[in-house]
C-alpha cells in the first residue's frame, strides 16, 4: 500500500469520527426536558394503541358517535314490528370521552361503575337434584311523579310483567351492570328477578352439580316456576355474558316450548372454542384470562370442599387461565371428555338458529373478552325472529354514556326494545301442553319466611323441618323460601313452630276420638305407600295390586268368618269389636308397623325380581 492511499484512509476515519463526536456535542446541547417530553409523547403513542383508545377518533368526529348497525331477516316480522319502533338502536351511541377504550371502561365497571343503591328481596329456591339458588327480587312500580317505588308482595293473578336476570362468568345480584339493569328495568314498572348460579350470591353448594358456560337446567326450572306461579305474568329474559350464552343455548333446546314471551342478550361468547383461542392470543388478553381464572380460583375456594372431591383441587389451585380450570374442574364435574368437547357443546352460535322467540342480541365490536370473530352472522341473518345489534365501541358490558358515565347504553336499549315488545302483538306465547309429572306448588312462596344456617365463612343454606321441607319437594317438586325483611306471620310462625320448639306456650294433646284414630291410621299406611312409590318409582297402584293378591288368603278368611254367621245382628256385634280393637292405641301402633313391614317386604321383592 502506498503512503498516499494510507494517509486517505486515516483522514476518512478521522473525519468520522469527527462526524460522530460533532453528532454526540450536538445531542449534548438539546435540553433533558426535550428528551422526557418525547419519551412521554412515544409513552403515550404506546400506551394509546395498546389500550385501543379511540379519543382522538371521536375528536375528529365531533363526538357524535358511531351509529348502531342492525343485521336481521329481510322479511323479519320482528324488526318491522318491533325493534323498527325502537329509537336508540336506531340512534348513535357516544362513548363517555374519558373512558374512550374498551379496556378503559371494562375495567371501570369492574371497579366502580356506579351501581344504584337499593336492596333485594331473596327468594332460596330449591332445584329437583336438590341444589339451591338464591333468586333476588327488585318489584317496582311508577307511583305519582314518576317516582320509584318497591313493592312487596306479587299475587298470583298480577299481569305485571316479570324480567329474568342471568348474570355472567363470577357474577351475581351485586355485579353493578346487574344492579343498573334491574333497577331501571323495576323503575319502569316491571318486577325483576335476578337468577344467581349456584354457588353465588352467599349460597353454598348444597349438591354435587356446578354451573358451566352450557347449564342450561338451572334456568329452566326456573322460568318453568315462575311461568307457573305467576301465569297471568308475562316473562322475559336477559342474559349477559356467560349468562347471555346460556339464555340463547336454552332457547335454541326448547324451541316454542318455553313460555319466555322474549328476550335479550347482552355480549354472549357466541363460540367458546374461538373465544379460548382469542382470550390467549395478545397479552391485553391474556391479562383477561388470569383475572378470570383467579375469579374462578375464588369460586372454588368458597366450595373446597366438593371440588376436592369431584375435581383435581392440586390442578385448580395450579391453574394459570380459563383453559386450565375447565380442564381440571369443568370438565371432570360436568364430565366432559375434553376442553375443547366443552367448548364445542356449550357454545351458543350452534343454538342461536334454532331460537323460536323474540330475541334481541347485542355485542361490542371492541369487546376485549368475547370476540366478534366468533359473532354467528349467517345464523342471525337467516333466523327471523333474531335481531343482531352491534356497536363499534362499548367495551364489555360496560357501553357508558355521558359525561358523567352515570349511563349504560345496552340497559337503555334492552328497557325500550322489551318495552314495545311487551305492547306489540309479537309477544311469544306457549301453547298450553299437559306435562305429565309435572306438579308445582299451587300457593305462592314469596311471603313465606326462611330457614337459614349461615356458616363461619359466610355462606348461607336453607334448613329448617326435614319432615315437611321433604314432603313438600316430593308432592312439588320444588320449594322456595323468601329471606324477607320484615317479621313472620301468624301462619308462618305456627309452620316454624314444628322445627323449633315454643317453651311459651303449653298444649295438651286432643282426645283420642274413633275417627281421629282412624284418619291417623289411614294417614299412616298413605303415608307409608306415597314413600315407598317414590323411593322405588314404582305407582301406588301396582303395590296396592300386589298387596292384594299377596294377604288374599288372609281376607278371604276373614270374609268367610264374617259372613258364615246366619244373624245380620251377630254382624254388626262383630264389626263393633272389630272397630274397638282398632281403636285400640297398642294395637294400633302394632297395626301400623305390620303394614309398614309388609309394603316394605313387598317392595324389596319387587327390587329383587327386577
């Protein structure tokens, strides 16, 4: 190499370094207040998009809002009758400007959300494989100057109609959407009732069956009891969230069987499977999916018990998202074969075509948790008695409106739509089927006091006299106590006297008459064969037949005994004794056990033939 290509070398490298030393005093000279400026500007730039604010959006729009886009049938008898009268739907929806993010206003219902004030009435109602639930009632009336009132007492022939609340995943009566939507719901005039999950709202678990995503059992007692007790009612029905997938899987089983006259719901999942793929997807997501599995962890603590026996407790305490919680819990409780069977059986979007009632479904483009990925369009579209709402914005179950965010959009929206619904002539009604087996109380349970044992942590079972408690589920089928505030009447404390014994007041027992021993005997053997045809499910008729044919020899004896005497006097002489050592108490009581003994030996013959 010659001097003068190495001398060139080293001048460019020396000018380079120059350059850089000159670049370097240069960014020296810029203030550090400059520098944080643009770290928070490129901070907020960040944070911006990953909280997906839409602020500067709705700026340039003049914060008028995204109008609501309808999907339906084109020949639709439910949108050109109903939901084409409904203004809001029709309307614009403005998010509240300083909760424009869906994460932003998830996260403000969970933690504030400004839920009305006022108290529930508590109704426990007894489900046929013997779980509990807690129905919580809101009954409201418009008094003078629209002023609201809260009523307590529903009679049977109250045409008022009755909405039915299914909350979501953890949730129950407290949950603040819970609490707008029932209290401007019971503000209009409607009576309210929300129907908690098992295991939620301070009941404990009083049977081996939990709620899952697809439990669709629980709700169908209960619409079936109330449509009952209340026949003159017309009831609809909300879901939200989990709960919104239950109530559309619920409709699509039965069909027009169910006497729901319509209904909404409120962010369904749509498709489980999709949603577990989503909520694992982005790490904004995956912060959803711990918050949610810890609520799950909180459900199962509350009943340890059970799932230590039932589930993989090691593998629920272990679990990280929803996913491992249904593989450890769900699907070995509710014997699922895998997470992804579960999914697939419980999502709603596969029942949604088969919905035969009003129904009014509205989801958030922005949801964080359900994603509109899994929205069934098609399904919607083709079913006409479905109407689709969607919003570009609103979160999940949040839809805050106002500058104040004192609002929820979705609760006015679902208030109007079941508002027209309710005076169109588009209401569902079920044909009148004889159900047979199908026996309900005939006398309204919402006045009749509790029997309740709350426990050290809280949690709250109905107990009370397992003698007639029983007696009632058998004859029944259900039972139901309400937690009222107010003091017991006349009637109830005279039913509660028999659990509980009153040292205040002393009675004597009432003369043993003949036909006072008589009816108590005929009672005893009635008694007797009703327990022994529910505990075999076999009819009375057929132990009677049996019984019959097997003590024969018996009342043919006595038949020729009796009427082999020649004198009609000499009869009656023997039908007296006959009737006076009945009467006796000892061989009364040796009576009653031998017959006991008998049906009992009978029906064990049958099981053993069987």
């Amino acid at each position: 190499m010659s001097f003068s290509e190495e001398s060139s070398s080293s001048s460019s490298s020396s000018l380079n370094g120059d350059a850089y030393a000159l670049l370097f005093n240069a960014l020296r000279l810029i203030p550090i207040s400059h520098y944080l400026l643009a770290l928070s500007l490129l901070f907020v730039i960040v944070i911006y998009n990953f909280l997906e604010f839409h602020f500067v959006e709705d700026l340039f729009s003049g914060f008028r809002g995204s109008p609501v886009r309808l999907t339906f049938n084109s020949s639709s008898p439910i949108y050109d009758g109903v939901v084409s009268k409904c203004k809001i739907v029709h309307g614009r929806y403005l998010v509240t400007p300083w909760l424009s993010s869906p994460h932003i206003q998830t996260a403000f219902l969970h933690f504030f959300g400004r839920p009305p004030c006022f108290s529930y009435r508590r109704q426990l109602f007894r489900l046929s494989d013997g779980g509990m639930i807690a129905l919580d009632w809101l009954m409201g009336s418009t008094g003078p100057g629209d002023v609201f009132h809260a009523n307590n007492f529903i009679s049977k022939d109250d045409t008022t109609p009755i909405a039915i609340v299914i909350p979501g995943l953890t949730s129950d009566s407290a949950a603040s959407y819970i609490r707008h939507l029932v209290f401007n719901t019971a503000k209009r005039g409607w009576n309210v009732v929300v129907s908690n999950h098992r295991g939620l709202g301070g009941v404990s678990i009083t049977s081996d069956c939990f709620y899952n995503a697809g439990w669709t059992e629980d709700a169908r007692e209960v619409i079936d009891y109330l449509h009952h007790e209340y026949p003159k009612a017309p009831l609809f029905a909300i879901g939200t969230s989990i709960g919104a997938n239950i109530l559309v899987k619920y409709l699509g089983e039965e069909g027009e069987k169910t006497p729901v006259a319509g209904a909404a719901a409120i962010c369904p999942p749509w498709d489980l499977l999709i949603g577990d793929r989503f909520i694992g997807r982005r790490l904004i997501q995956k912060l959803y999916d711990r918050a949610l599995t810890i609520g799950l962890q909180d459900y199962a603590q509350l009943h340890e018990p059970r799932y230590s026996r039932l589930a993989n407790w090691e593998g629920i305490k272990k679990s990280r998202s929803i996913r491992d919680f249904d593989n450890h819990a769900t699907c070995l409780v509710g014997k699922f074969e895998t997470v992804d069977t579960y999914y697939r059986n419980c999502s709603s979007s596969t029942y949604v075509g088969n919905v035969s009632i009003p129904l009014l479904c509205i989801s958030s483009l922005d949801d964080p948790v359900c994603t509109v990925e899994a929205i069934p369009w098609d399904e919607c579209r083709a079913n006409k008695n479905v109407v689709l709402a969607t919003t570009w914005h609103g979160g999940h179950l949040a839809f805050f409106e106002g500058i104040t965010a004192a609002g929820m959009w979705w609760v006015r929206a679902v208030n109007e739509y079941l508002g027209v619904l309710h005076s169109s002539p588009y209401m569902h009604v079920r044909k009148k089927v004889q159900e047979p087996g199908l026996h309900l109380s005939t006398e309204s349970s919402i006045d009749q006091g509790p029997y309740l044992n709350v426990s050290e942590d809280g949690m709250v079972a109905a107990v009370g006299n397992e003698q007639t408690r029983n007696s009632i589920v058998g004859d029944h089928q259900t039972n139901s106590e309400m937690v009222l505030d107010t003091e017991q009447d006349e009637q109830l404390t005279g039913a509660k006297s028999d659990a509980v014994p009153n040292t205040d007041r002393t009675c004597e027992p009432p003369a043993n008459t003949p036909d006072t021993e008589l009816r108590n005997l005929t009672a005893s053997v009635t008694s007797c064969l009703n327990q022994l045809s529910q505990r075999n499910k076999r009819s009375m008729w057929l132990l009677a037949y049996v019984a019959i044919i097997t003590t024969w020899p018996l009342v043919g004896s006595a038949l020729r005994f009796i009427f082999g005497k020649k004198r009609k006097n000499v009869l009656s002489a023997t039908l007296t004794k006959s009737s006076n050592f009945l009467l006796s108490p000892a061989i009364q009581a040796e009576q009653q056990h031998m017959w006991c003994e008998i049906l009992l030996c009978i029906t064990t013959g049958v099981e053993v033939m069987n």
